[in-house]
C-alpha cells in the first residue's frame, strides 16, 4: 500500500510536469513548503526507526492500516522535491528529446507506460522485500532500522540545508 500511495505522488508530479504547470515549483514559497515537508516528513521516518532500533522493536505481525500506507507513500512521494525537479526537467525538455511537440496523444502514451512499469515495480519489489523478510534475524534487523534510521535523518537535514540555501542564496 505504501507504494500504491507512492504512485499517487509519481502520478500528479508527472502530470504536473508533463501539464506545463511545473513552472509552479520554481516559486520560492512553494519550493519551501517542499522541501521543508519532505525534510520534516524524513526526519519523522528516521527518527521512528531509530527508536524501534534502539528499543528493539519489531515490525506487526499483521498489516498496520492500509489507510495510514497509502497515506504515507502518497506523502513521501508527494514531499519529495527530487520528483518535482525530475518531472519539471522532463516536461520541459520532451520536445528536445523527441524532435517535435508532443501531442496530448504521446503523453498518454508516456503517462501510461511508465504507470504499468511502476506497478510492475512495485510487486516486484513487495515481493522481494517478502522473500527476504524471512532472512531478517532480530539483531540483523536492528542493524538495519538503525542504519536506514541514521540515513533518513542525514537525508532530512541534507534536504532541509538545500532547501534553506536555495531560498536565501
């Protein structure tokens, strides 16, 4: 469900880059409310992790709540100010890259491509994570949560000084 939200956040950026509306992004209050939220949303995420690390806290047995998955890769996606910046570049450069404007047609085309391929992803990926899930001892897993825990919350402070700068320089 978390990548399901996820391909929500992937679906409007890429409609918002591929519309032409991108161009909303390179106002300043609104590159703030991005990369503040993404870096507030990170650090969140990282510090959770490194508590379960710290107190050896396993994941639930039974799924927590599709509602709050979905909600959290939807917010993920949706914070995350490297899609924007992807998407914006894309859109921006699609008549570059295929030698004329595009029609409505072959962004469709584009939009639904690449929609199949991030499903395809994502049951891959769910399915691998499950395989290896069963590999995971408690202390390795700990290991884990605690490495990806230190991670977000270096990635949310790299995010939140890019952001800063970015506004006032």
């Amino acid at each position: 469900m978390v990548e399901f939200g996820s391909l929500v956040g992937d679906a409007v950026w890429a409609v918002v880059g591929l519309s032409g509306a991108g161009i909303l992004i390179q106002i300043p209050a609104v590159q703030g409310f991005v990369g503040t939220a993404g870096a507030a949303l990170l650090a969140w995420l990282g510090f959770q992790a490194l508590r379960n690390a710290w107190q050896n806290r396993q994941p639930p047995a039974a799924p927590s709540s599709v509602g709050s998955d979905f909600a959290t890769g939807a917010v993920l996606s949706l914070t995350n100010p490297q899609a924007v910046a992807y998407w914006i570049a894309f859109g921006a450069s699609i008549q570059a890259i295929i030698g004329h404007a595009a029609a409505f047609s072959e962004f469709a085309v584009f939009f639904g491509g690449f929609m199949i391929a991030c499903v395809v992803y994502c049951f891959a990926a769910s399915a691998i994570i499950a395989g290896a899930r069963s590999l995971l001892t408690d202390k390795l897993y700990r290991i884990v949560n605690a490495v990806c825990g230190a991670a977000l919350v270096g990635f949310a402070v790299i995010l939140l000084y890019d952001t800063i700068g970015r506004l006032v320089g």
